[in-house]
C-alpha cells in the first residue's frame, strides 16, 4: 500500500494551498486586525507556503516531509506563517517518530499525529497563546480528527474515509480536519476583543482552514464552502474597556541555526520584555525563525546577537494606526522581567537599556494608539526626556502626561492604580501619589575597596543602598536583603515589592519572603524576577 503522504501528495499539497491563498490573499489581509491592524496575514501566509514549495520533495515521505517542513520554517513570514510552519513540521515529525510503520499506517492515524504535534508545537512557539485564534483553529482540527479515528465502531460516515484506509480515503479524514476547523472559526468563541470590535474571524484561522482544504483537494476530495470572515457587526471600540495592547512601530525576524534551548528561553524572556507577537518556531533540525512586533528593531537583533548569528534578518515598520483606545500608561524600563510585569497589568513598555533616544521616546507614544497617555519614566535622569517628547507630540493631538518616578518599583506602584474608567486627570493624581508613596532600595556588589556613608567595603561584600545612598553593608546577599527591608520598614510599610536581577537565584527571594512573613507578618510581601543586570535585588515599600 502507497503511503498517505508520499512526495507527489505532498507536491500536490503545497501547490494547491499557494493557488487558494492567492486566491484569498486580499480577503484575508482585509480582516487581519489582530494582533496587529496591519493587513498582512493572507500575504504572510501565501509568501511561507510560496517559500515551502521551493523545497525539492524526494526521497520518500520522510525525507520529503522534513525538507517541506524546513523549507516552511525557514520561509515563515509574520506570526500566523510561523504557526502554519509548525502544521508541516507536525506532519515531519508524526513521519519521522514511526518510520517503519509509515507506509502501512492509515491516513487518519497519520493526519491525527500530524495535527496534534502541529497544535502542541504551535503553542509553544508562541509567547502569549490566544484563544479565538489560528491556535483554537488547529486544535479543532486535532481534536476532531483523534476522535474520529478513535472512534471504530462502525466505520465510516458517508464522505469520510477511513482512518484505517488506504487511498482516497486521505480525503475524506482530512474533510474531517478542515471542517472541524471552519466550524470553530465560524462560532469565533472566546475571540480577543480586537477581532469582535471588528466582528470578523481571525484571519490566521482562516487561512489554515484553506491550507486544509488544499489538503482534501490535493488528496482528490471535495473541499467544504470557502471558510467565514465575518461574525456580527461591528461595534465601536469602548474606551473603557478596551484592552491595554500596544501597536508596535516594527515587525522583526530572523533566522537562528542552532541556538540550542537555554538560549532560547533566554530569548523568549528578553523578547517578551521588548515588544508583543512573540514567536520562535523551530524547523526541528536545531534552526528557529524568530519573530516580535516592537518599537524597538535594534535591541530585538541585539537580543538574537546574544544567543547566535542571525540571518535572514528582516526589519518592517508596521503601518500606524488610528487611535483605537483613550488611554494608555507607558513606562521606561530596562529590564525584561519588569518590562513582562507591566505589560501583564496593561501597559505599554518601552525599553530603556539605555537610556533611549527622542525619537524612541515620541515612537513609543505613538505607537500606544491612544489619544491620553502618562509616560512614567522610572529613572529620574530620564523625566526630561519624557517631557520634551509630551510637548513634541502634542502638536499630533495626543495628550500626554509625565509622572515623577523614579524607580521601576515606583513606575510598578503608579500603574497598579491606574483606573481608565477614572477621569483622566483624577488618574494622574492616583498615580502620581502611589508613586510617591513607594520607598525603592536595592542591594549591589562592591567590586573595590572604597569609603561609603556606612564605613569602608572591600571587594564582594554587599552594599544596600536607598535614595542612592550607601545606608549598610552587609557580608553577602542573604543578609544584606533582610536588614536592607528592616531598615526601610522601620517608617512603616504594607507592601514589599521584590525584583530579583539576573544574577540572583530564586532561592534569595524565597528566604528574604519567609523571614519577613515571620518578623513582620502585618505586612505582604511579592517576590518577581525583574532580570535588572545592575542590582541583585530591588525593594519597594509602599
């Protein structure tokens, strides 16, 4: 028996689904609001399978299936060709892990493997999965089609197939898959806001329910009705309500061959902190497509520097978009750990390592999309900065309002307190008195002998520090914490913020949070990993 996904299929395959997304392209791009208003998806889709198609499919269906998958993943474009990729590298690996069985296995046991690596592995490539996606689409897909081969009792429904067939019946299990999908995106349950706003389906979605029905075409089998773009009507976006998302200003990519996996979370982790649409899709040979909308290009090709040798690398600006909320907080911070705390509580992140440019600055008002913003500096050396930037775009009809902070702890404080039902201005105020309500200190490491306000250090020992001034010193970083938040406790206190740097180990925060539960237990205590390359440890007290 021919196996289900020899070369001529997957030749088949690949030509077709380029034939239908050329076809959908303008459609698909239309609808693409999110996660970003670019309108690019159907092209991002159409140039990956393009690029998929330039690989020379022999050998065997292994062999042919992996260079597919290769050939996808080098090629991927946007986020939603990054997810696609993982669709053809599923197949790869549900080939490669049975080998010997390949040709004898029926063609629902394969696609079934196929989808639910593809789903696992789409997942993980991206940062922050969504539900009412691309990603739900693919699940579907693979649920739908394990229960349908599960399922042995009493063969096929008319149209199927059998997962145990050889054949034509390719057609109709993959039928199976591409309706499951095309159902889920029609229901849109759990789409982000952005896409109900708009009341249309995702368009990465959308474009894989094609590619699945270039699957059943490919296979000889008639495809269902072309997939749902719309849902509802409508509506406009409320203020009030409207999610915290920025639109970044770039879309960057590139190519890593072998990073290997610790690079890669550490990767991951700087990325998240730089911008949004976070994706790293390996092509399950060692090499990864990376891919992060942001406002800031240069550090996100820094971040790739850091971990291997980038090609293939790719810088886009992204088109601007209308102001699509009423307000929004932006803050400057340099590390990534804090840059990820304060986009999970709604803000927009600008990284300041170091200290950015004006332009960054007025690019990353911008790119808020919001007609109100407070800009908290988090450094006092950089409040100028954000001031000339506020008058510089308020000639663009943007308002704009610098906050006094002068810590990432103090920037953290005000944006835990930002209501975008309060009036703007009544806001401010809350935000400006959290702010200053929030005592900072941090502990450092002395690298020479030298004479503090607390007596003379030697190299290694620990220097707590608070408004910039040596205040103790302490014989390691254990101890140094502990006394550092006695110390700034002592004018009272109800909060304890800790930011472990890069440099310290969980088990520092751990320890500083049990001792402090136990001396002070009138007072709560939050411990996150802040990633700051300058300081061990970072206290706020509020």
């Amino acid at each position: 028996m021919a196996p289900p996904f020899d070369p001529a299929l997957l030749r088949r395959w690949i030509d077709t689904a380029a034939e239908r997304l050329a076809a959908g392209r303008a459609e698909i791009d239309r609808i693409n609001v999110f996660p970003v208003a670019d309108h690019d998806t159907g092209s991002n889709l159409l140039l990956t399978v393009r690029a998929a198609a330039a690989a020379r499919l022999d050998g065997g269906p292994v062999r042919a299936a992996a260079a597919l998958a290769a050939a996808a993943v080098r090629g991927a474009r946007g986020n939603s060709g990054l997810i696609l990729s993982q669709l053809f590298r599923g197949l790869a690996e549900e080939l490669a892990a049975d080998a010997d069985a390949a040709a004898t296995r029926g063609p629902g046991e394969v696609l079934a493997g196929a989808l639910r690596r593809a789903a696992a592995l789409a997942s993980a490539a991206v940062t922050e999965p969504r539900a009412g996606t691309a990603l739900t689409v693919l699940e579907a897909a693979a649920h739908a089609l394990a229960e349908r081969v599960s399922r042995r009792d009493g063969g096929p429904r008319s149209g199927e197939g059998d997962g145990r067939a050889g054949g034509g019946a390719l057609a109709g299990i993959a039928r199976v898959a591409a309706d499951a999908a095309r159902e889920v995106l029609a229901r849109g349950a759990g789409r982000p806001a952005e896409l109900v706003r708009a009341g249309v389906v995702d368009a990465g979605g959308c474009g894989l329910v094609v590619v699945l029905d270039a699957l059943v075409a490919a296979a000889g089998g008639t495809p269902g009705p072309p997939p749902p773009v719309r849902i509802g009507e409508p509506t406009d976006p409320d203020p009030g309500s409207s999610p915290c998302v920025p639109q970044p200003v770039y879309e960057v990519t590139y190519w890593l061959a072998d990073p290997g996996p610790d690079a890669l979370d550490r990767l991951r982790a700087r990325l998240r902190g730089l911008g949004d649409s976070v994706g790293v899709a390996g092509d399950g040979a060692g090499g990864h497509r990376i891919h992060v909308h942001t406002t800031e290009a240069g550090p996100a090709v820094e971040a790739g520097l850091a971990v291997g040798r980038p090609s293939s690398i790719r810088i886009e600006a992204l088109p601007p978009a209308a102001p699509t909320r009423a307000r929004a907080v932006l803050l400057m911070i340099e590390s990534s750990g804090a840059g990820a705390l304060a986009r999970d509580a709604g803000g927009d992140v600008l990284v300041a390592d170091p200290d950015p440019a004006l332009d960054e600055v007025l690019a990353a008002i911008r790119a808020t999309g919001a007609a109100h913003v407070t800009v908290l500096p988090c450094a006092t050396q950089r409040r100028t900065l954000a001031e000339t930037a506020a008058d510089r775009v308020r000639g663009e009809g943007i308002e704009v309002v610098v906050v006094p902070s002068s810590s990432v702890l103090q920037g953290l404080a005000a944006l835990a307190v930002h209501d975008p039902d309060r009036r703007a201005s009544d806001d401010v105020v809350a935000m400006a008195e959290a702010a200053a309500g929030t005592r900072t200190g941090g502990l450092a490491v002395a690298e020479t002998e030298a004479l503090t306000w607390a007596g003379p250090c030697r190299p290694g020992e620990v220097l707590g520090l608070s408004d910039g001034e040596v205040v103790l010193i302490a014989p390691d970083l254990a101890v140094g914490a502990l006394w550092l938040a006695h110390r700034m406790l002592t004018a009272g206190g109800e909060l304890v913020t800790v930011l472990l740097g890069s440099a310290a180990d969980d088990a520092l925060g751990e320890q500083l949070a049990d001792d402090l539960r136990r001396t002070h237990p009138e007072v709560d205590v939050l411990v996150h990993r802040g990633e700051q390359g300058d300081y061990p440890l970072v206290l706020g007290v509020e």
